[in-house]
C-alpha cells in the first residue's frame, strides 16, 4: 500500500489519523510520516499484515459477520 492509497483509505473508513493508527497498532507520528511519504514501514510485510488484518475487520463488520 502506498502512502497516497493509505491517506485515502483512511478518509474512506472516516478514520482519524489517531484511529488508523490504533487500528494498525502503529504510533499516530508514523501514520503520518507514512502518509507524508517520509517513512518506508508500508513497504515492509508486517506493515501489510496489520493493513490485511483491519481490511478484515472492516469487510467483516459490513457482512455482519
């Protein structure tokens, strides 16, 4: 996930920076040094994972699952 395509996911979901943070289990500094495009953490595999993990939660919530 890019920096750009993680700032607009975040919008879509109507999530904070704070929230986004939390739900990724990352610092609200580094939500916004990645969204700056100042970090390379999104590129990293654990990075993705908490990404997967909340697009779960999420797609769970709207199935009603």
């Amino acid at each position: 996930m890019t920096p750009n395509q993680l700032k607009l996911r975040r919008l879509e979901l109507g999530l904070t920076e704070d929230e986004m943070a939390f739900a990724l289990n990352i610092t609200v500094d580094e939500v916004r040094r990645i969204e700056a495009g100042q970090s390379d953490f999104c590129y990293c595999a654990q990075f993705q994972d908490a990404v997967d993990a909340l697009e779960e939660r999420v797609f769970g919530l709207l199935v009603g699952a």
